[in-house]
C-alpha cells in the first residue's frame, strides 16, 4: 500500500498475544510469531480454528503462507493486514490443499467487513467469503494482489472490492459473487464486484460469475483508471429476492463508471443476460470505452446503453432485450455489431442457461456450456468458454 509517495518502510505496530498452538496440548506446532508480533519470514502457518485464523492474518509478514483446513469459520472481528508482500516473498491466504473452507460473517459486529487487506503483493485463493454484514471482500490501496477461485456470498454489502488510490496490477480471477444484498440501502449499493472510489493502472478482472446481486453485477463507479474486463458473465442482478417492500437496486450487468469520471475501460468476451436494466452500460462514463465481442441477452433495458460518451464497440450481438439492442450516442464508434447495417445476427446454439450455473472446472474456469454461443467462433459476440 502507498502512502503519499513513499513506499513501505514502516514500522509494525500491531499486537498480538504470544504464539499460539495450533494443536491441542503441549509440544503443539507454533505460529512463529516474531516479538513484535509479526511473523518470521518464510513462515508456512496452518490453522484449523477461528483464533489461529484470526491471529496469522493479523501477525502475516512477507513470505508468510497461511493455510486454512477444511471447516466453516467464523471470525468475531474483520480479518485485517496492513502487511506487504514483495515479488519474490508474497503474503498468502489459502485453502489448504483441496479442502473447502468458509469464512463466516454471521457473528461480527454490524457493519462489519469480513475481509480487509490493505497491503501489496498478497495473494488469497480458493476460499469462501460469506455473511458478513456489510462488504465480504475489500482491497483497498493494493499493489500486484492476485485473488483467485473466490466466492463472496449473501454478504451485507458488495461481494468484493477494489478501491483507493494506488490499487494498481491486480488480478481477480475465477470470481463467484452472489446473493449479495445491502437490507440497510434497501438493495441499492451491494454489487458482485465493485471496483470504485479510486484509482491504480493494470487491473484486470476475468473468469468472473456475477449474479443475482441486488444491486449490479460490476460497478467501476469513479475509479479514474482504465480496469479490463474479460471472459466474465454477469446475469439475474437487480431483482428482489429478499421481500423487500422499498427494494431500490439498479440490476445492469456491467455498470462502467459513472460519478463525473471520464476513463477508457477494456471489456472484451463477456456475457450479460436476464439483468433488471441494462446488459452493458457507461452510466454516464464519456470517456472511450472499449467493447470487443459481448454478448447482451434478454435483459430488462438496452443489450448497450453508450447515450453520451466514445465508447469504441465492435463485433457486440445483442438479442432479446426489452428495452432494444443498443442505445448510442453521435460519438460512439459502432462498427461490425448486430444493430450495424448489413450484419446478420447468428442464431444461438442454446438459450438454456443452467450450465452457466454449474460447477467449474478444476482449475476454477468456467463451466463449459453451449448457451449463447454461436456455430463459429468467427461471429458475433463473446466465447462463453
């Protein structure tokens, strides 16, 4: 994390209570906890309760690895670093092995994050976020984070986060954010993925499932930076599923700035289908988006909703939306989708959505599926494998 122009030479003031057993009993295995509370470099920690959890993510250090066995955990504080990593001693936090692990928000306090990293060069893989009251997930002033095979579910606020100034080179992949609601803001504010409020070049986000969140499926609201958005599918966001009689969430699939902030996104091969409003939208970015062979189906409003800005879309296919393929402004660059003269709209191969909803592959990819997808790779729109 930077502050001001500086870089991270500073001194660990956190606290944490000696090292703690990670077996029952005397002669257990030891966090290795340095005095001041950090822990030694290098250190290969593995927890299997909440404490030790709790501990190793407070105490990590450059080259800690953090291991969670199997279980459900449930933290009565958020899980909080201001650590960094480097490029050749990252901090990560991790499954261990194959084994399934949920982190719990069910017993924090209100308001609550799960989850808070606010230093650099972390990688977090292969876990659960859950029930939190408010954000499941946030990253805030990162540098070179890579989050990989994540679920962020059913949390109080947005699934996962991206924010502040110099969050820089960060990957998200194999995302799975859903069910994500905000009960307080009546739905209006909880997104699956919301990279907002900042700034930092070379974020990416790919292999993303973003979907039936009440607010947006992808929020880029005033981030100043160009975030590239590949092979991501966003679907059933914006409706009410919770019973709320004053439910105000929006429900585009891909919501691309906004805020006054003018910013040339990159979203190539996604899919956006069965959103409240729009499928894609600059929802007021005038900066020159870029938009490469999407796909828009069956949402509530605009398949592409560009009214004022310079968005730049070619090869897009728009089908089935209520509210028209493509809304775009005299500035717009228009080349080669669906709604431009003279170019054909292919037929699906499938229409039947429920392999999108289905179990991933090993590596966390995408599941395969047929659905959208045309005869050719050669046509329109994106490739949903």
């Amino acid at each position: 994390m930077r502050i001001g122009t500086g870089r991270h030479r500073r001194t660990r003031t956190l606290s944490i209570a000696a090292a703690v057993a990670l077996s029952a009993g005397a002669g257990g295995v030891y966090l290795g906890l340095a005095r001041n509370g950090a822990q030694a470099a290098g250190t290969t920690v593995t927890v299997s309760t909440t404490a030790q959890l709790q501990t190793a993510v407070a105490g990590a250090a450059a080259g800690t690895v953090i291991q969670v066995r199997g279980g459900t955990y449930y933290p009565t504080a958020t899980l909080k670093s201001t650590a960094n990593g480097t490029g050749s001693a990252r901090i990560s936090l991790q499954a261990y092995g194959s084994e399934k692990v949920r982190i719990d928000g069910s017993k924090l306090p209100a308001g609550s994050w799960l989850a808070g990293i606010y230093g650099d060069n972390w990688t977090v893989q292969n876990l659960t976020f859950q029930n939190s009251p408010a954000q499941g997930f946030v990253v805030t002033s990162s540098v070179g984070g890579v989050f990989k095979n994540l679920v962020t579910a059913d949390n109080g606020d947005s699934g996962f986060t991206l924010r502040g100034d110099g969050t820089s080179d960060n990957l998200v992949q194999n995302l799975d954010s859903y069910g994500n609601y905000d009960p307080a803001g009546h739905g209006q504010n909880a997104d699956g993925i919301a990279i907002k409020f900042g700034s930092g070049t070379g974020n990416k986000v790919t292999g993303a499932r973003l979907y039936n969140n009440s607010d947006d499926g992808l929020d880029l609201w005033q981030f100043s930076s160009p975030v590239t958005i590949e092979h991501s599918w966003a679907y059933g966001n914006g409706k009410n599923r919770w019973g709320d009689t004053a439910f105000e969430g929006n429900g585009n699939g891909f919501k691309l700035g906004g805020g006054g902030v003018a910013v040339a996104h990159v979203v190539n091969r996604d899919a956006a289908w069965d959103n409240t409003l729009n499928g894609f939208t600059e929802n007021s970015n005038t900066g020159a988006i870029v938009l490469n062979r999407n796909t828009a189906y069956a949402n509530g409003q605009a398949g592409f909703f560009f009214a004022t800005g310079k968005a730049r879309l070619a090869r897009n296919l728009a089908v089935g939306n209520a509210g028209g393929l493509s809304k775009l402004s005299k500035s717009t660059v228009s080349a080669a989708n669906n709604w431009d003269a003279g170019v054909a709209t292919p037929s699906f191969v499938s229409t039947n959505a429920a392999a999108a909803y289905g179990v991933r592959q090993a590596d966390g990819a995408l599941p395969v599926t047929t659905f959208l997808t045309t005869a050719s790779v050669a046509t329109l729109g994106t490739a949903m494998n």
